[in-house]
C-alpha cells in the first residue's frame, strides 16, 4: 500500500539534546512538508521542499532543519535552538502540478516530549 | 498574509442532526480551498476540496461551496453521524497550505 510512514510515534527529548523525526513516503511524490500542530491550534508549516536537495523555509522554521538527499524521505530535526518543542509533528507530500490543488496527504505523525 | 478563520468549538450533536461548521478567508489571488478531517491520534485526511468560486467540493455526505462573494467555504452535512466524530480544518492555498485553527466536532448517539 502507498503511503507515508513516521517514526517513532512518540519521541522523549532531553534539554540541550536534537532528536531526528523520520518521514518517508512511497507515492513518488516531489513535494513534501513538515508541519507542528499544537492544542487547539491549527498547523504550522515548518519547512517544506519541492524536489530533492531544495527545501525552503515556512512560517515557524528556527529551531528546525531538515534535508532532503532522497526523493522518498525528508527528516526533521529539532536542535537544542528549538525551546519550546512539545507537540504534534506531521509530515506530508504532494504532487507538484500546477492546478493549485495538490492534494497533501499526511503521515500518522511524531507526538513529541520534553523531558 | 493569507489566513483562514473557523468557528470556535467544540460542536457536539446529536446523530441525524444538521451540521455547519462555518469557514471564512482572506487571500490574494483565487486560492484553493480544503476540509481536512483529522480522527483522534491520527494525521489528516482531505475530506473534500474547491479549486474555484461556486465549484462544490463533496464527499461522504459532506458538502462545501466556494463563494467568493463572502469568502466562505463552510462545511455542510445533512445528517451525521457518531462515526463524523473528529477535528475538521479549512485550509487554502496551492502549494503551500494555510489552515485554521480546527473545530472539534463530538456527535452523542
């Protein structure tokens, strides 16, 4: 079945520590996104990319950084910049047409925990 | 910026009731526009979608009409059911996706 994976589907982090969120998708798609959603909040994009080795910034992208060296995966890491990082994490990817509208599906997401 | 507005929840029903929930945007251009549905502990799933004004968006008895007159994107359904228990976002955009805050939607037997 095509989809999209994220593991581990709860994350501890320690104070001063970067932890990596895995995202990989077998839909052959181009675009992918990560996105943070905290209660009762809508989703926040955090970086986004559009084709492999390129990716751009969202709206709440310090603290964060990610890369993209394969088509089907594209990381999240959460540094120690990063202060306030309990929440909801959540991948997803697209097609890239030009219609304006791709439809984005989402992995199961990454509840992340300060410790 | 664009930016997308929902009714505050949470919204509790009784099953066979009708369901609005209401969903207002500001945007340049002529975006796209969504309903995501997201069950609990689970990523979203796109419920249905509009590309232009007065195209309807439907699905699994939820309805949403594009008006570009009023901005809207409001969510409809007939009669719902427990099963529609779950958190609904609007969003807009093409590529990149601006969503609102999510109402949460509880349905009682």
């Amino acid at each position: 079945d095509g989809g999209i994976t994220q593991s581990p589907k709860y994350l501890f982090r320690k104070e001063g520590q970067n932890v990596t969120l895995s995202c990989e998708q077998n839909l052959n798609h181009d675009a992918m996104y990560w996105y943070r959603q905290d209660p009762g909040q809508g989703l926040r994009l955090i970086y986004y990319s559009q084709i492999v080795n390129d990716f751009q910034k969202g709206d709440i992208a310090e603290g964060y950084s990610v890369s993209r060296e394969k088509k089907e995966s594209f990381p999240l890491t959460v540094t120690s910049a990063q202060k306030n990082p309990t929440a909801f994490y959540l991948c997803a990817s697209s097609t890239t047409g030009t219609s304006g509208a791709e439809t984005q599906y989402f992995g199961p997401g990454t509840r992340l925990l300060v410790l | 910026g664009d930016s997308v507005t929902q009714m505050e929840g949470p919204v509790t029903l009784s099953e066979e009731a009708f369901l609005t929930i209401n969903c207002t945007y500001t945007a340049t251009g002529y975006p796209s526009l969504f309903w995501y549905v997201q069950y609990p502990g689970e990523g979203l799933q796109l419920l249905l979608k509009a590309t232009k004004a007065d195209d309807k968006g439907s699905n699994k008895g939820f309805e949403a009409t594009y008006r570009k007159e009023t901005t809207s994107f409001h969510l409809e359904k007939g009669s719902v059911q427990v099963s529609d228990s779950a958190v609904y976002f609007c969003a807009l955009g093409a590529q990149k996706l601006v969503f609102g805050q999510g109402t949460r939607l509880t349905i009682n037997p």
